[in-house]
C-alpha cells in the first residue's frame, strides 16, 4: 500500500466515523424533540379535555354524572385522528369510558407512578406501543377523582422517524463520498513533493547515485553518513572473516525494546502539511451534514407544529361556540379579549387571535399588516359553527420569533453534538497521523540517526511498499546483515579474532533488537473513549439511584442518594497509590485491560441493579476500574514522553481526558432520552471494551522492570511526612494541587448546578455552562501543550492559571448572577486547564530530584490519595458553608482557598530564588 493510499483511507475512516457519530447523534435529537412536540400536544389535548370533568368534579359529583361525556370525547379524538384513543378512568386506573374502544396500553401502577412523577395535574408516560399524556381530575378536597389519558401509538411516531432518518443517511453517504474523493485529490496535492522527494531516497538508498534536491536535507545528510558507516563495517567484517565465508543469520530468540522519543523534524513537517487540511476536510463534513440535518429537522416538525396551531384555534372555537349556545350575541361577549389573552399566554407559538366575521370583531395580538382577506389566507382559519350554521371564524397566526427562539434551542444541541464530533475528530486524527504518517517517519528517522552513529544494533518492523516502507525494510536490512558477519567472526578461533569495530561501530553478535516505539498518541484515544464512559450517566445518575428501591429507609434520602457517589471517590482514593506500582509490575497496557474488566462489569451490573445497594457495590468497581486505567494512561505518558517534553504531553493528556468528559456529558441526556437510562450503561460498557482492544493493538508489551526492585524496600512513614517537609513540595500540593481539585470537585460537579438553580436556570441552561468549563479545560491544556519550551516559565503558567480560576470565581461570588457565573466557568475553565499539565510534571521532577530517595511510585501515590481526600474533604467542608451562609459564600471560600494557595505558592518559589525546571522550560 502506498504511502498516499495509507493516508487516505486512514483519513477516510475518520471522516466515516465522524459523519456516522453525527447522524446517529442528528436522528437521536430529532426523535427526542419531536417526541417532545408531540408529548406537549397531546398535554394540551388532555387538559382541554379533563377541564369540564374538572369542573363537575370539584363540585362533588363524580365524573360519570357528565352527560355528554361521550361528545366530548369524540370531539378531542377528532382534532387529530391519529390518536389511539382517549380514555376517561376511575381514580384506580379503570375505564369509565373509551372514544374509541380499545384496549389501555397501560397498567394502573404505571399510571399511579406517571402520575405522581407530574406536577400541575399532568403527567406523562411511554410504552412499547404507545405514548400518554394525561391530566389529573381532583375533587374538592384536592384528592385524586379520576384521570384522563390521550393515547398516541408509537407506530406513527417510528414511521415518522423512519422516514427523517433515512434522508439524514442517504444525505451523509453522499458527503462522505464527495469528502473522500476531495480528501484525495488534497492530499495527492498537498503530499506530491514529500512523496517525491522519499520515493528518491529509497531508489538511491543502496548506492552512490547523486540524489536531486529537495526536502529534508538533513535527512539525506543522515541516510548519507548512515550508508558510509555501513559500507565501511562491512568492509572490515568481510576482510576479518573472508568474502567466501556464509552469512548464516543470526540465531537466538527475537528480542525488543521499547523507544521514547519525541517526533522526528522530517514526521512534524509532513505533518504540518495536512494539520490545516485534516481540520478543513472534518469541519467541513461536520459543517455540511449539520446543515443537512438542521434542514430534514425543520421539515420533520413543520407538520406537528400546524397541528398544534390548529388545536389551539379548536380550543378557542369550543370557548366561543359555547358562549353563542348560550345566547350571547359576538359583539357583546364580556370577557372575550381576558380569554384571548390567556390564550396568548398560555401558547407563545401563537402572536395574534381574531374573531372574524367580515370584519375582525376582536383581536389580540399583534396583527401583520394586511388586509383581512390576506391575513385569512396566511393564517389558520378555524369556522364557529352552531346549529350547523357558520357565524364566524377564529384567525390564528403563528409566532415566527417563537419559532426561532425553539429552534435555537435545538441549534444549541446540534452545536453540542457538532463539538463532541469535532472533539472526536480530533483524537481520531491524531491516532492516524501517529499511526500513518509522524510514526513511520519519526521511527525511520531514529533508526537512521543510529546507523550514522555506527549502532547497527536495532531494526524495526515495517510492512507495505511505500518509500517509507521500503527504506525501512533496506536499513533493517543492514542491522540483520551486519549482525549475520558478526556472528561469522565470533565463530572464528582467537588467534586470527581482531575487533577492529570498536567503539566506531556497534554490532550485536545476535539479533538485531526489534525497537517499539511509544508516545501519547498510543493512549489518547482510548482515554478520550474511557473519560467518555466514565461521565455518560453524571446527566441523570442521581435520579436512578433516587428511582431504585432503597432498603436503607433508616437514612435520609438525600444521603441515599450520596452513597453511591460516595462509595466511588472511596474507591479511588484507595486504588490510586497502587496504580503506578502496578504498571510498574505488569505493565501499562496489562494494568489497564485488568481495569477495563471491572469498569465494564459495573455498568453490566448497573444495567441490571434494582437496589441502592446494588448500585453502591457496583460504584466501588466502577472508581477502581477508572482510576486503574486512567492513572495507567497518565503513568504511561509520564515514561513515554521525553522529560524536555513532559509537561507538554502532560497538558495534551488532560485535553483528551477533559475531551472525552465534555463528549459524555454531552451525549449522555440525549442518549438517555431515546434508548433509556440503563441502555446508556451498555453504551459505556461497549466503549470500555473498545478502548481495551485499542490499548492491546497499540501499547507495547510490559517491560521487566520490578518496582520493588527498582524503590528497594518498604518506605518508612517518617520518609513520607518528609515530602510534606520539603517546602517546594508542600506549596505544590497544599497552594496549588488541593486547591484546584476543590475548585473542580466541588464547584463543578456540586456547587455550579445549585448556583444555578438558584438562579432560576433550567437543567438544559446548566449543562451547557459545565459543557463551556470543559471546553475551556480543553483549549487551555491544548494552548499550553503546544508552547515553545525554555521561552515561557512554568511556575509563571501554574501561577496565571490559578490566579485567573480564583479572580473570576470571586468575583461571581460577589456579584452573583448568570453572565457572571458564565465568566466564572470560562475563568476557572481556562485556569484548570493551564495548571493542569505542569502540576504533575513539577511532581514527577520533584520525584525523581530531590525526593529520589523516596521513590517516585510512593510520591506520586501519595499525591494522588491527597488529591482523592481533598476532594471529599473539599466536598464536605464547602457543603457545611453552603448550607449555613449560602452557595456564593461557598463559591467565595472556594476563591479564596485557591488566591491563598496560589500566593504562597509563589511566595515560596520568589523567596527562594530556585525556581525549578521543568520540561525544558527554566521556571
């Protein structure tokens, strides 16, 4: 396979799952807002309906004694003869009457438990078959009398979906197939000169032909001085050991051994080639297919949303019709502009009422400017009939700005899901430039760098026909070939053995080691996929723990509701100091397949719990699971990534993991709503499984370093309180590792949605501000990943971050409300995500400097039990403020706990004058 074809069907794969996630994601909204559309019809049928039952039930009499029960009903079922039916029932769920007759879809607990899970008398409920909205009739104590039900059947809701899916699909076909074939022509463009230029290296690698000009001159020059060391130690094992002797190849086990090293010059310029082009091609498909959706989705609705405009001028015409029953002539009808205002209240979706004979009679509203002959054929024109005779006409025209206001809404959900889909992109990308294209130039150029210092000690393993390939395969070739003439020589007697290659050349008398190579791009994706599955249920978790049945009835419920939470920070907090140790034993790969197995079963087991106990003891697998996995992930990037270059991997790890928290909260309402809450656990589930086959197909195997061995011994406690001594380490920990995992614990996953909801903002407004605090994680922790190193101080960047996340906090605790609470997630956001990254690589170097002789493993690990107490610490203490002085004194403390820790964190570090370096950077 070319090296052109490699790179675009690896770029045609991530475009087909980016456009196959966005129009899973599309048909999923869709149903869920039209469903929704249709819910609050049928609410408004019910309610309509239930009203003159109300009536005579609030009066004592039961509502059997309604005379025209049966007319009344058939006149609801007639707005919309889709309707099933629509059932009048006893206060224990029995019929009284049905219109038509046909079998209840429902069982009187179901209805017992819609009912008291509504508010206002309405309430709602699904089924296989069919979709309820009822309303609730009380008596005149207030107590349940009776219930009226609208029944809608779920076929007609499948066929409808069915029908906007299949356009959703057949549209992102046809731009995945005009984006592929634009993909290749671009990339043909755009990789012609470096294509060239590799395929004239590899035609000239194995002789002295004059090569042209062009790209990566240094590269030739390497290759060049790499051929002449291999000419030459051929020269001399040939002459030590005879032109006619055999070159058996060497004989012996295969061995390897696992490189890090950071991306060759030759891989980031090609790569930066197709960086700009890569983004243009996804944004571009994301872009398309969601105006495509946003187009299918406007016409889905447009039927539901006239249906609704004509219910509502039916509504009015029952009003009207019975007051002229009643012998009240039209102009004289007393009360008629209160009702048409209550009208206009009640249903935004509507601006302007009239009541029109040949002239308007009464209007309400804001009338358009035209005349009323033109203004009957704009709007829906609902006729006043009685005694089969015309009278009148109710004029109902919709509110066009209602209608944006909806559909900006939904705007703002696409939005969302566009995001998580350019989020995914994103890692998708990096793993296929990894795995495509800066990988087999970055191991290319390490092995030529090797060879033209004479080390002929290594090969790797390529296969395909590309130049890259091919020129891989020659200088392998040389290692093995080399190694074979070494081998020959070791066989000859002593007297006529000469080393005459040291210590120019190094040359295994065995096999050539097979070199592995490891970077952060080996563990993105599948942390991006396992943060996912983690943060999936965070959108309604609380409420199935509330939902399952609770055998600790001796607790208060909202502590129940705690337990579960409780039980997986406890479970990290103890599982966290044994992550490194134990990847240092088995292995970053092996520890985290052995922590996919009990995150995948936890959600099996939350699938299938019907308890709070249950859910509690599945939790306590859960926070292993994750905290296995993800601190081997961190673990593996802190020991891939050269030091030069750790904190900025360090900052790009924590991009993916918050992207991947941003994707799961996202996505989890929406799938929730359409699959049901437990089918969301057997999503995550599948993702686990997929991030573990991706973590087997792409880390290497585990090194044979025994973690005992390498820290001699058991640490004595005196060893570890003397971390907290050292006075660099403790205002690390204390001034800037507490406090902004109290910030990011407690302020965001406690106390922002209480804030919030204070505030009088709606769940869906509050998800968004936590959605904008992790998307401002992730462009920090992007921005600082890829500053130049030795140019910007890191312990100036610690300290700007927490500045920035404490100020803005504060100030939304002093002047508390919406657009401050905004400036308050985007501050702390963007602050978290700058400390991030060089938080763990100071620690790394304090474990490895001054702190060596405690161990790395140990130090680490007790960072990470100090970071898991402080957040339920944390968590308890801002509580205990929140509950006596209020939620923006809490958010206060909050603030100031971080400016405190921020400031003698810096106070040390200017008293001191020895700053630290860190990654490369002279803080």
């Amino acid at each position: 396979m070319t090296f052109l074809v490699r790179v675009w069907l690896a770029l045609t794969v991530v475009l087909a799952i980016v456009v196959t996630i966005l129009a899973v994601l599309v048909k999923l909204q869709n149903e869920a807002v039209y469903s929704q559309l249709v819910r609050q019809r049928l609410s408004v049928i019910a309610a309509a309906t239930a009203a003159p039952f109300r009536s005579v039930s609030e009066l004592g009499l039961t509502v059997a004694t309604v005379r025209n029960a049966q007319e009344l009903l058939n006149r609801a079922w007639q707005t919309d003869p889709t309707i099933s039916n629509i059932v009048l029932l006893d206060a224990a769920g029995g019929v009284i009457l049905s219109v038509p007759d046909a079998a209840v879809p429902f069982s009187a607990r179901q209805m017992g438990r819609a009912m008291e899970e509504g508010s206002n008398s309405q309430w709602g409920l699904e089924t296989a078959t069919a979709l309820i909205s009822g309303a609730t009739i009380k008596d005149e104590n207030d107590e349940r009398a009776a219930a009226l039900a609208v029944i809608y059947p779920m076929n007609e809701l499948r066929t409808h979906n069915r029908l906007i899916s299949s356009q959703i699909w057949l549209s992102a076909l046809a731009l995945l197939t005009g984006f592929s074939t634009l993909a290749y022509a671009a990339l043909r463009y755009r990789l012609r000169p470096a294509i060239h230029t590799l395929d004239d290296i590899a035609s000239h690698a194995e002789d002295d032909s004059t090569l042209t000009a062009g790209d990566f001159a240094d590269f030739r020059a390497t290759l060049a001085a790499g051929t002449a060391k291999y000419r030459l130690a051929t020269t001399k094992l040939a002459a030590l050991i005879g032109a006619e002797r055999a070159e058996a190849p060497p004989a012996g086990p295969q061995g390897a051994d696992v490189i890090s090293v950071p991306d060759s010059p030759m891989a980031v310029t090609v790569s930066r080639r197709l960086t700009a082009l890569i983004a243009v091609l996804v944004l571009g498909i994301t872009v398309s297919l969601g105006t495509v959706a946003y187009r299918s989705i406007d016409e889905s609705f447009a039927p539901e949303l006239d249906k609704r405009t004509r219910l509502i001028g039916s509504i009015a015409n029952d009003a009207i019709a019975r007051t002229l029953k009643a012998g009240v002539p039209l102009d004289m009808m007393v009360g008629g502009r209160e009702f048409f205002s209550s009208l206009l209240r009640d249903f935004p979706e509507i601006s302007y009422f009239a009541l029109v004979t040949n002239r308007p009679i009464l209007e309400m509203g804001t009338r358009p400017p035209t005349t009323t002959s033109v203004m009957l054929q704009a709007g829906t024109v609902v006729p006043i009939v009685v005694d089969n005779k015309l009278v009148a006409n109710v004029v109902v025209i919709k509110n066009a700005g209602y209608l944006s206001r909806e559909f900006r809404d939904l705007i703002l959900d696409l939005l969302v899901v566009t995001l998580v889909t350019i989020l995914l992109a994103v890692e998708l990308v990096s793993l296929m430039t990894n795995h495509s294209l800066t990988g087999p130039l970055t191991r290319l150029d390490y092995i030529l760098k090797l060879q033209a210092a004479g080390d002929f000690s290594h090969r790797i393993l390529v296969s395909g026909i590309s130049a890259v390939d091919r020129l891989g395969q020659a200088l392998s070739l040389r290692a093995e070939r080399l190694a074979a003439m070494m081998a020959a020589a070791q066989e000859l007697p002593k007297g006529t053995r000469a080393v005459h290659l040291e210590p120019d050349f190094i040359i295994p008398a065995g096999r050539p080691l097979i070199m592995r190579f490891c970077s952060l791009g080996d563990v993105r994706l599948p942390l991006f996929l396992i943060a996912a599955a983690d943060s999936f249920p965070l959108s309604f978790f609380s409420l199935y723990v509330r939902d399952a049945d609770n055998p600790l009835t001796w607790l208060n419920p909202g502590i129940v509701i705690s337990l579960p939470l409780a039980a997986y920070l406890t479970a990290i907090v103890f599982g966290s100091p044994y992550a490194r140790p134990l990847a240092k034993r088995f292995g970053h790969r092996n520890l985290f397949v052995f922590a996919s197995i009990p995150a995948a079963l936890s959600n099996f087991g939350f699938f299938i719990s019907t308890n709070v106990l249950e859910i509690i003891f599945f939790c306590v697998f859960s926070g292993i699971g994750y905290a296995f996995a993800s601190l081997s992930c961190q673990d593996y990037v802190i020991d891939a990534a050269p030091k030069e270059q750790r904190a900025q991997a360090l900052g790009l790890f924590h991009v993916a993991m918050f992207g991947g928290f941003y994707a799961g909260t996202a996505l989890g309402g929406v799938v929730a709503d359409r699959l049901g809450e437990r089918s969301v656990f057997l999503v995550c589930a599948v993702l686990i499984v997929i991030s573990a086959a991706m973590i087997l197909r792409m880390l290497p195997g585990p090194t044979h370093v025994s973690a005992l061995t390498e820290q001699g011994g058991r640490s004595k406690l005196r060893q570890l309180l003397g971390t907290i001594a050292d006075g660099q380490f403790a205002t690390l920990l204390f001034g800037i590792i507490l406090p902004q995992t109290i910030l990011d614990q407690v302020f965001i996953s406690y106390l922002l949605s209480l804030q919030m909801n204070a505030l009088g903002a709606s769940t869906a407004d509050t998800g968004r501000l936590m959605m904008i605090y992790f998307l401002m994680v992730i462009l920090s922790g992007s921005l600082y990943g890829r500053l130049p190193a030795g140019r910007i101080s890191a312990v100036g960047i610690t300290v700007a971050g927490a500045l920035l996340g404490g100020v803005t906090l504060l100030a939304a605790a002093a002047v508390t409300n919406g657009w401050t609470m905004v400036v308050a997630a985007i501050g702390t956001g963007l602050g978290y995500g700058l400390v991030s990254g060089p938080q763990t690589a100071t620690v790394m170097e304090l474990a490895e400097g001054r702190l060596a002789h405690i161990g790395s493993e140990r130090v680490l690990g007790a960072v990470r039990v100090m970071d898991r107490i402080g957040s339920v610490v944390g968590l308890v203490a801002i509580a205990g403020v929140a509950g006596s002085f209020g939620y923006s004194a809490a958010m206060g403390f909050i603030a100031i706990l971080v400016l405190a820790g921020v400031g003698s964190y810096l106070i040390y570090h200017v008293a001191s004058h020895s700053l630290p370096i860190i990654a490369g950077r002279k803080a």
